[in-house]
C-alpha cells in the first residue's frame, strides 16, 4: 500500500481550462489596472496594442501577420473567422477530439458548407495528414484538449499551398514553436499556457488570410463582432487595440503580467522548456505505473500541455459503464485533500485523468501529484469495491 504524502502541491491548480495562474500570481499585480476609464481613451489603447505586440515579439510571429484581440475567447475567434472565410474552396476538416469536431458540426450544419472532405480519428489517435490536401482550406486543432493529442509538426502542409489553414491553437501556443509560416489563421485564448483569464480571443492572419477577406464575401449576414471587413477593406484598426467591443482592462492588466513573466523566465523556449519538463515528470511515472497509460498512441502526438492518461488496470476495465464514477470518486478524494483539483478526463473523453502540464505548472508540483495519484488511486479502489 502506497503511503499517504506528507506534503501537498504548492498548487493544486491542474484543470485544462481555466489554466493555473502563473507561480506567484498575486492581484496586487493589478493594483495599476486601466480600470473605469475607456479603452478607447490614450492609455486604453496603448495598452491593447501592447498585448498585441507584445505577443508578436514573444511569439516571434511576423510583422506582416496582423494579430487582433476579439470577444468570445478561442471560440470567438475560432468562429469569427470561419464564418467570414469559409465557403470560398473546398475544406479539409480535421477532428481527433471534441473541439475539432465542434468546428466540423458547425462548417457542415450551421455554415451549411457541402465541399467539406471530414477527417477524423477516435479519441487517443489522430487522423492521417499524409491524406490532407493543403490546395483546399484545412481547419485542425494544434493540440486537443480533451484528448491529449497533437499533430507532429506543420510538416504536412505545403508551403505553396492555395488554401488557408485555420489553427485552433488554444492549448498549443507558447508550448510549441509555431510555424507561422504554414499557418494562415491562428487563434487562442488568454486563459490556457501562460495562465491568462477568459473572455478574449487572439485571431492571428497572414496576408493570405486577409486578401480572402478581401475578396470574398460569403452569402451570409455577419453579426457585428464577427465582422473585420469595412467598405469591402480590411479593417486595420481592429488589430491595432481598437477592439469591436468593450474588452475586460482587469484581464488586458492581467495578461500583461503573464507576458512579463514570460520574458521574465526567458521568452518562448523558456516557456516550451518548462512544458517539456512537465510532461516528462508524468512519463517518468507512467513508465513505473502499472495502472495507467497515455491516451495518445504515440510519443510523436502526445500532447505536452493537457496529459489524457487512461486506466489499463483489468479491475477498471471491469467497471464496464461505472469507469466513470470511479474516477469521479477518484478525483473527490484528490480535491478534498487539496492535492489535485480538476483532473477528471473530458466529459466526452474515454474515463480516465487528464493532468495540464502547461508553463505555469511547476515540475515540483507535478512530482507531488504522482505521490498523490498512487495513495489515491489505491484508496480509492478499495473504497470503490
Ligand atoms: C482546443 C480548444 N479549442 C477551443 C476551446 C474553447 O475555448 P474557449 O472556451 O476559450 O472559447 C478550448 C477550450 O478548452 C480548447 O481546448
């Protein structure tokens, strides 16, 4: 029988969404916030443009890219620019998980789009990229969420291709190096990586993206926060701090200090490192763990910010349709220990854990977790049979 630990993660913040807030994240940081004035007033808008470059200096993304702060979060952005890009070619549509197959639903039965090739992989498999043709428009999450898994590289789309690539790259940037130069239309939320707040999207376009906003215009209304084109040009000012909308300066005050912590550990690669590392403390004790196993079939997909781990115990498997109800006992025990919140694998996942690993968890805090999971797991089997 494991023992029970004797210490506690410093934060046992590991949920995928809401991300944890970065080590020693403390609201006095917003004391300074721009907060009751108008973001549209001098100060307001300096400091949206420096969210905006302050990422592209970070991200390393190009000075032709224009980089906008849009509502909604990820989704926001996601749809923002679906619904005034798609529908101009044919669309490869990829899906491996749940959020992918989101956008599928939504090309197939809201766009009501009829030249759309779907691929898609069950949960812990992605689908085959040799097979995508990168001549029609290619939408694909960087990394899903739910399932743990991620696509390899950006190796498999062309860099003279003639269709658009649409990347959800929500729980994938600041822990991979993009490559920005196969990605036509990017998006992501504050809250996942660096450990931001939710409400506000990033939508990043390369030229090409912004010459189909230019020259298409899909046969269907826009609401007004969708739209980025004005007088058949594209609307500049929005990717220069002049939001559509009213954003939220309590977030804009807490992003910048992610971003300053950031550069603080060392930018990009400091930030790529420190889920790198994370994601080797799980492997290590996967490797040693007889009861469990990653979700993602392959090292090469597996993802290094949102660990889907599956139970391969034959008493699990067992359970049948009660899996379930003993993770979510499983967790319980975790949470009321203040040992783990937030760990229980994706509603429509395969039962199982599903741990964030992203940069602003600490490794130390990980290294506590697995002393927790293997007191846990054995508890919790005994109380459950
Ligand atoms: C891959 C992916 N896409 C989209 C979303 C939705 O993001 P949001 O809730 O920020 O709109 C999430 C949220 O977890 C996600 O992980």
């Amino acid at each position: 029988m494991s023992i029970k630990p004797d210490i506690k993660p410093v934060n046992p913040s590991f949920s995928s969404g809401p991300c944890a807030k970065r080590p020693k994240w403390n609201p006095d940081f917003l004391k300074d916030a721009f907060l009751g004035r108008s973001h549209r007033a001098g100060q307001g808008k300096k400091l949206l443009k420096q969210v905006i470059e302050d990422h592209r200096r970070i991200l390393k993304i190009p000075d032709d890219y224009k980089i906008g702060i849009v509502p909604a979060s990820d989704t926001g952005a996601i749809e923002m620019a679906m619904w005034s890009m798609l529908g101009a070619r044919g669309i490869e549509a990829l899906a491996w998980e749940s959020f992918g197959t989101g956008w599928q639903k939504d090309i197939i039965d809201h766009l009501k789009i009829e030249d759309v090739d779907l691929f898609c992989a069950n949960y812990g498999d992605i689908a085959d990229l040799s097979k995508v043709n990168s001549d029609r428009d290619i939408i694909f999450t960087w990394n899903g969420t739910t399932s743990g898994v991620c696509v390899p590289n950006g190796e498999w789309i062309k860099s003279n291709r003639k269709g658009l690539t649409f990347c959800d790259a929500t729980s994938a940037v600041f822990a991979y190096d993009l490559p920005w130069d196969k990605l036509d239309v990017t998006t992501w939320s504050w809250q996942k990586v660096i450990g931001g707040e939710a409400a506000h999207g990033m939508l990043v376009l390369s030229p090409r993206a912004i010459e189909r906003l230019e020259s298409y215009k899909p046969d269907r209304p826009l609401p007004k926060i969708f739209r980025m084109v004005k007088n058949g040009k594209f609307d500049e000012s929005i990717f220069e701090g002049l939001t559509i909308n009213t954003p939220s300066m309590m977030c804009v005050a807490d992003i910048l200090d992610s971003l300053k912590w950031v550069e603080s550990i060392g930018g990009l690669y400091a930030t790529i490192k420190r889920c790198r590392e994370n994601l080797s403390v799980i492997e290590d004790w996967v490797e040693k763990t007889d009861w469990v196993d990653f979700l993602a079939r392959s090292e090469d997909i597996r993802s290094r910010t949102s660990v889907c781990l599956k139970i391969t115990d034959s008493w699990f498997e067992k359970l049948g349709d009660k899996q379930m109800d003993f993770v979510q006992a499983l967790c319980k025990l975790l949470e009321n220990e203040n040992a783990a919140y937030d760990i229980k694998s994706y509603r429509d996942a395969p039962a199982g854990l599903r741990i964030w690993t992203g940069a602003t968890i600490e490794k130390s805090d990980l290294e506590i977790l697995t002393k927790w999971l293997d007191w846990g797991y054995e508890k919790a089997k005994k109380n459950f049979s």
